[in-house]
C-alpha cells in the first residue's frame, strides 16, 4: 500500500484572552492507502483539532503553528484557500460529528447534495440530482426521491447521518475523516452506519480515518490505531498488538476502564482518576504524570519523546522503552541506569549529550543548585529500603516521606512530602506536584496549583478540541 497521508510535527494553537494555547502539539502520522486508522483518546485530546487542521476549519482564532501534511503529494497546510477546495471535499472528506449542525436547515437535502457534486465535478444539473439520488440510496435511505425535497429537521438522526456519508462519498474520495460520525444514535443505527461505512470503504477503495471513544469499534474496525492524550500522540501500534500488550500506561488505563463480560458481577470498573490537565502545553515532563499509577518524581520533570520500539510500535513513555524492566532491581539495584548503560554510544537522545537534548538541557540548568533530582549521589539506603518485601513495586515512592532513589549517572529522584497544612497523599496516590529543591517560582511544573488554584485554559471559539 501507498502512503497517502503524511502527518509530521503538526502543532495547532488557539487565540485566548491571555495568549495563545497549544491544543496539538508535534503529532505525526500517516495512513496508507486503503487502511483503517483509528484515533482514540479522551474528550479534550486535540484528536478533533488535528482532523480540522487538516481540512482547514480551525476558525479565525486557529492556526497552524508548526508542521507539514503531505496528502497525495501535496502539502494541505501550505496550499492557498483556493487549491484547497480543490482538494477538500472530492479527494478529501470528513463526516462530522453533528450531522443536524453541519447540514443547512433552510435548504433541501437534495440542492446540499447536488451543489457539492458540482462544486468538483462540473455537469448538467439534472445528471448531478441523479447522481445524488442514487447516493442517497446505496447508503440505504427509502424513498430517495422524497428525501431529496426534504429539509434536514424533518429526518431522523440516522437518516442525516447516511445524507452526511452520501455527501462525503459523492466525489469517490480517496481518504474519508470520520469524527465520532455515530455520536447521539443509539446501538442499533451505530452498528448500521459503521457496518455501512466499512462497506463503502471497500467498494470505494478508500482509506479511512476514524476518530472515536469506543474501544469495541476500534477492535473490529481498525488496521492501527494512534492514542492520543493531552495534544500528543502516546502511541502507535497495530490493533492486536495494541490490545495485546499496550505499552504506554494511559493506553492500559483506557483499556482497563473499557467494561467487559468477564469476571462477573464482582468485577469492578476501572476508571482513570483526574481529568485532562489545563495549560497541558507548558507542563515540562509527561503530561499524564498526575494521574499515572506508575508515575515518578523524574516523570513530571524530563520531557517524554515518541520512541520507536519494536513491531512497529511507537511510545511516549520511557518504561515503554525499558520494555517493561522495573525501576528496581528486587537486590536493591538501579535497573534504570543498568538499561540507559547499554543504550550509550547508540546516539540516543536520552543518554547522549547533544546540543539539542531538552533533557541534557535541562539538567544542566539545574546543576550545582543543590536539586536531589540532578546532583549525583551513591545508592541511597533510603532507596533500597523503599522495597516491600525485598522487591520494588513501581508505586512504591507513593505517600512515603522523601525516600531518594538512585538512576541513570547518578541522578536522583525523589518523593516530596504533602506541604505544609496539606494532608499528605494517600498510599497508592500520587504525591503533590512539588517543585524540587532549589527550584525558582519559574521552574516550579506549570500545573503547581498553590492553594487548590487551578490554571484555565482559553477554550477555542465554538469548540473544545475533542
């Protein structure tokens, strides 16, 4: 199969009252042609904002910031509003979420339908109205010919829906961007229009490019399958090896909290503490730190870059990369600084100086400040004593005061306590966001909220990035 999309570096920001916020942040993908990708992630991800970036309906207070889109050899992000109608809607087409709104209420189905027919493909009037009914009915809508003189308001939720598809479908794209296209429908027209979809994606020969909430759909429908959490993608993998052995932990977390028919009545949901971080653009370290189980002091601190690992997979975690190794050796031993050993002299941005290592960077602006999470330090007993039982856990720092444990070349982490008149965090929680010592207000993580204060972010007119 072809590359037909080429998605690299695309950052997307929105206008607010106190300046612009990122809400896509250096996500890069593509698809092939003919294949299913699917992007899951939760409400407020950016997966929305990145389809519409795409298409070029971010709105006045939207823009690109960063990044290039390659579709069938040319760049969407660099073409004039002119080539882009060109491209938009014949070869390129999205199902939007709300059908009701996308559609005109003052106009018929049928002038809507015929208009976007002529809009790419020049023709009598009456051929492209045939065309259109003839649409209407493979997407399996009775009485086509009474539903062209219909106006959107009087069809059924499911019914806008097929016009919808019917309008996507009318030029034979060669790539369908489908966000959340089943939303308010019941189960039953779910499983209709997805069924539908995968028809017309075969006998269209079409790729196509489906955003959803809904990891059943994802299992049945997707070639692969990018999670995308707080503006960044976190990972990549084909669907089995996805559902097989997901690497990254918001990745397990959605999986985790997907209900299921094992385990019987006593099984209990699993959901993921928290919400999507405000402001997500300026924290510095991994953006899921605060409602990771998994999640250290250096996790909210060093920054966290897409790493390819193998079959394929991509991931935005460094226990991914460390192929599941614990933090400790059960002896007591520092099994991170043994991995990030054998990774020297293989250029790896994580254990090579480099002028354009943001972790190298990073630390060297923290050195000699006396900060325990960079000055050098031998193998702490406080370290070794964190174990339970001899063996580390990989919560184990969590709600315990201040324990300091060794990593790679000396560098230490560590576990701050509740501040003062705060309750300390409950065993299995994890800690306050604390700056390390010797940190200025400057580099205290930007989502530090003094007092139970929370940051805002300026919200995108007319919708939050989904």
């Amino acid at each position: 199969m072809g590359r037909l999309l080429s998605v690299d570096g695309l950052s997307v920001a929105f206008r607010g009252d106190g300046g612009d916020s990122t809400y896509v942040d250096g996500v890069a993908f593509h698809v092939d042609a003919g294949e299913t990708v699917c992007i899951v992630g939760e409400s407020g991800c950016g997966k929305s904002v990145t389809v519409l970036s795409l298409m070029g309906l971010l709105g006045e207070n939207g823009r690109v910031t960063a990044g290039t889109a390659f579709f069938d050899g040319q760049d969407l992000l660099a073409l004039p509003p002119a080539q882009l109608d060109h491209v938009r809607g014949n070869t390129l087409t999205m199902i939007f979420q709300d059908a009701m709104s996308s559609l005109n209420p003052v106009l018929t189905v049928g002038r809507q339908l015929t208009e976007a027919i002529l809009a790419h493909q020049p023709q009598p009037r009456a051929q492209a109205q045939a065309r259109a009914v003839q649409l209407l009915a493979r997407v399996g809508l009775p009485e086509p010919e009474r539903v062209m003189r219909n106006h959107p308001h009087t069809l059924s939720g499911g019914m806008r829906q097929r016009v919808m598809i019917a309008m996507a479908l009318c030029c034979g794209p060669k790539l369908l961007i489908a966000d959340e296209p089943t939303t308010a429908l019941d189960v039953t027209i779910q499983a209709q229009i997805m069924r539908l979809l995968m028809e017309l994606k075969t006998e269209y020969g079409m790729a196509l490019l489906l955003i959803t909430h809904d990891m059943g759909l994802v299992a049945e429908m997707a070639d692969r399958v990018l999670v995308m959490y707080a503006g960044q993608v976190v990972e990549e993998a084909d669907v089995a090896t996805l559902f097989a052995r997901p690497r990254h932990p918001y990745t397990r977390a959605l999986l985790r909290s997907v209900p299921s028919l094992q385990g019987g009545a006593a099984r209990r949901l699993d959901a993921i503490r928290g919400v999507v971080p405000e402001q997500y653009e300026q924290l510095p370290g991994c953006r899921f730190f605060g409602r990771c189980e998994l999640a250290v002091p250096r996790c909210e601190v060093l920054p966290q870059d897409m790493q390819a690992l193998s079959g394929g997979t991509r991931a935005r975690c460094w226990r991914a990369w460390m192929d599941g190794t614990p933090l400790m050796t059960p002896e007591g031993g520092d099994a991170v600084a043994a991995w990030l050993e054998t990774r020297r002299g293989q250029n790896d941005p994580l254990v090579e100086p480099a002028p354009d290592n943001p972790v190298a960077a990073w630390l060297k602006t923290r050195s000699g400040q006396g900060a325990t999470v960079v000055e050098a330090a031998p193998h702490s007993p406080a370290a070794q004593g964190s174990t339970q039982g001899g063996a580390a856990t990989d919560g184990a720092a969590y709600g315990h005061a201040a324990p300091e444990t060794a990593t790679s070349g000396g560098i230490t982490d560590k576990t701050y306590p509740a501040r003062s008149g705060e309750a300390p965090a409950a065993h299995g929680e994890p800690p306050r966001s604390v700056p390390p010592t010797g940190a200025s207000d400057s580099e205290t993580p930007a989502n530090t909220a003094e007092g139970g204060g929370a940051h805002t972010k300026p919200q995108p007119e007319g919708r939050r990035g989904q």
